[in-house]
C-alpha cells in the first residue's frame, strides 16, 4: 500500500524533477478575520450555476437584501426569477447594476471585457464588483482596459466550485460551501474591498486565499485545465478508432471516473482554454515529457523503471488526498482499491 509521502528523488529523474512546478505565492484567509459584510442590493450578471448558486448562498446567508438578476437568455432570466434565485430581472447588465452595492459578474470569460465596459458608468462608488471566472490574466487585463477608473473596487475571483450540468435550474445555496475560493486582486484594488470579499466568502462557507493572477492561471493549467483538456483528448481517441461502441460498452468506473469532467459545458471550457492557452501548452510539454518517459519504459520492457514510475505517482496522489499538500481535500485514497470493473456502468 502507498503511504502519504511526499515526492521523492529517487523515483524520478532529475530531468523530470526540473519540470515540477514551483509552489504559487499565496495568502491564506481560512480564518473570518472581519464579520461578514451585510449588502442591501446584488447584481448578478448571469443567472447560471455559478452566478444563481451564489444569489442562493448570500440570500440564506442573511447577507443581501434584494437580489437583481441579467442573463442573455430571457429564458434563463424568466426561470431565475420563477425558482426564486432573483427578486427582480433587468433588460440589461447596465440595469442591472444600477443600485447594487455588490456586483458578480458570473459571464464566459470571453465576455468579461464587454460586460465591464457596459457597466462601468453604472456603477456606484463604493460597490463591491467581483467575478467568477477559471482564469485572471485575461480578466484583469480586460479591467485595466475597459475599467480603469473603477479598479479599486475590482476583486477577481476564482471559486473552485462547479457541477457537470450547467444552467440555473442546478444552482444551490450549498455549491460554496467548503470549497476554495482563490481572490487575486489588481495593485489598484482598495485592501478594503479585498477584506469585504474575503469576508463574503468565507460567510459562504468556502476557505479564501490570495495570489497573483499570474500564479492563479499557472498553477490551474496544472491542476484542472490540462486534466481536462486530456479528458476531452482521451474520450476524442477513443471515438475514432472502429471499435470505439464496442469498447465504450466494456467500459468501468476507471473510464466513468477519468473521463468525469469531459462531459464538461462545451462553451466554457472552449474559453477557458483558449484565455489560459500559454500556461495550457507549457503544461502539455510537461505531460508529453511524462508520457514519453512511461513509453519508453514500456518499450524497453523495464518493469522496474515502470514500477518506480507508478510508484511515484501514486504516492504523491496519496499524499495529495490525505492533505499533504496546501487545500488537499481530507479524503484519502490508497494505491491498492480494487481495479476497475470491466463491466457496463
């Protein structure tokens, strides 16, 4: 059995060893240092999952009075509305704004810049505006564009938060609850504001920290948007090949729990791909060198190069799952369950 351990040198070589990545500087604000601050009117600029969950969660929370919604869709607008995530719909992002003393835009992440440059005028002096989006560098670029004037009271935002179904209809109060929330705030960003949101969040039921948006979108190239761009890769491979239905047929919970997150929304992942795309293709340099050494291995026939291999890797997602690391889930995973069924799930 894998005990939890940290990595070791012996298991890899020190070509691969050069190729981990270095910790992100971060802040952590696990522990509520401020009370929770109190808002008369939100503004929540898309009424999906992320957006709605958060309407939910600040409306049971106590901490907002008065929910304003917008959504592209008039049909998600109209169903916000009838399950209770809004109080009252706005036409337009601008509209919508006006009166709010906290702002979630809850936007793709391509469309951050635009709904910035609406709202700017709109928005009160003093107002709380955060975001929700997988990758900063993109975001904080598109506010020093289009909302220079209202930096101070930008804070981005990134809740490690999410289900595979989008839209409203799968918003809940507890989707905060418990997970990560990483604040990268600009050096234009009022400290004050940072703590309001940090206070929000952590009123959410969810543990804060702060980096900068550089080491935000580097370490999650790492940890969830290369998986998922292998995800999408492994299920596409598979597909192609002639026997693909039959294959899928055998398929078990390895394949159900690898492939999971390819089932992702098509239009978010396409954007968070392609906002993050540098960091993305260093990381998959990093994989193809990775991948190549177990081909080699495999190629060579030399089962104890492989084993070290194996070995390695599973000690430090062991490690990871019994919280070796920073923000490690609690669970823990050995390295001996039971293989993959090849039954139908």
């Amino acid at each position: 059995m894998c005990s939890p351990r940290l990595p070791h040198a012996g298991a890899v070589s020190a070509a691969q060893n050069a190729t981990a990545p270095a910790a992100p500087a971060d802040t952590r604000q696990d522990a509520p240092k401020n009370p929770p601050p109190h808002f008369r009117q939100l503004a929540v600029l898309g009424c999906g999952l992320m957006g709605g969950s958060f309407a939910l969660a600040a409306r049971a929370a106590g901490l907002v009075q008065r929910v304003v919604g917008h959504a592209r869709s008039p049909q998600t607008l109209h169903r916000a509305r009838e399950l209770g995530v809004i109080d009252a719909a706005a036409p337009s992002a601008p509209l919508a704004v006006e009166g709010a003393d906290l702002i979630l835009l809850a936007v793709p992440v391509a469309a951050t810049a635009a709904t910035l440059q609406a709202i700017r005028d709109r928005v009160s002096p003093g107002a709380l505006v955060m975001d929700v989006g997988s990758t900063k560098g993109n975001v904080v670029a598109a506010a020093q564009q289009h909302f220079a004037d209202r930096l101070a009271q930008f804070v981005p935002a990134h809740p490690i938060a999410g289900k595979e179904r989008a839209g409203v209809e799968h918003a809940s109060a507890e989707l905060y609850r418990g997970s990560q929330v990483i604040l990268t705030p600009l050096p234009q960003t009022d400290p004050a504001q940072t703590r309001w949101a940090s206070a929000l969040w952590q009123a959410l039921g969810a543990r804060v920290r702060t980096m900068p948006p550089e080491a935000h979108d580097a370490a999650y190239a790492a940890v969830s948007h290369l998986p998922h761009l292998l995800a999408f890769a492994a299920v596409r491979a598979l597909a192609q090949q002639p026997t693909a239905a039959e294959w899928l047929g055998l398929a078990g919970p390895g394949f159900r729990d690898f492939t999971r997150i390819a089932a992702s929304d098509p239009d978010v992942w396409r954007d968070i791909l392609l906002a993050n795309r540098e960091q993305v293709l260093r990381q998959a340099q990093a994989f193809r060198a990775a991948l190549d050494a177990f081909e080699a291995t495999l190629q060579a026939g030399d089962a104890a190069a492989l084993h070290a291999l194996i070995d390695h890797a599973c000690h430090i997602r062991t490690a990871w799952a019994a919280g070796a690391y920073a923000a490690a889930p609690t669970s823990q995973t050995p390295c001996t369950e039971p293989p993959s069924s090849t039954s139908p799930r």
